[in-house]
C-alpha cells in the first residue's frame, strides 16, 4: 500500500513540475582559435574543448583568415575560461592558441 502511494505521488508530481525544470541553465561562449587549417583540426580542437567541464556543444566555425576560426561553445558551467580551453587542448597547444574566449 506505502509503495503505490509513493507511486501516485510521484506521478502527480511529475505531472505538475513544468517540462525542464530539471534542465541547468546554459551559457553560451565564443572565442578565436588560429591554426585550424583543416576539418582534421577542427575535430581536434572540438574533441579537447568537449572534455572541459559542462560543456554540451562546440562549434568551430570558418572565418575569412586564413588558419582562424571561431569558437563557440555551450555549457552548463557559468565559468569557463580562456586559461582552461587552453589546458583542454594540452599539448595540441603549441598549434592551436585561444586567442579570445568570452561568456555571452
């Protein structure tokens, strides 16, 4: 009896919560990134920023100049910096330099 009133309480409040309460807030961050000459490096530089805490996106995209792009990158976390994007690329540092990254 306990657990099927457990059970309809639960759903009952299911039913009242609105559809994402749950869902952490996102921030939105851009930034420059040069020595992104080709989609191999993209996928690079894509695949370090994703492991930095938080993050649910990164997009790399083309700009006029030669060997720079743009980043822009969403998260859950309010605080994510040019120093730690730089520590995500590790050694692919010495080819990829954050050159700006900038919470909207």
């Amino acid at each position: 009896m306990k657990t099927a009133y457990l059970l309809i309480l639960s759903l009952l409040l299911a039913m009242t919560l609105p559809a994402g309460a749950a869902d952490a807030p996102t921030y939105t961050y851009h930034g420059e990134v040069t020595g992104v000459v080709c989609s191999a490096c993209s996928k690079k530089v894509k695949g370090a920023l994703s492991t930095l805490p938080g993050v649910k996106s990164v997009k790399i995209l083309a700009t006029d100049l030669p060997g720079q792009a743009k980043i822009e990158i969403v998260a859950t976390s309010p605080d994510l910096s040019k120093a730690a994007a730089i520590k995500a690329l590790g050694e692919s540092a010495e080819y990829y330099q954050i050159r700006k990254l900038k919470k909207d």
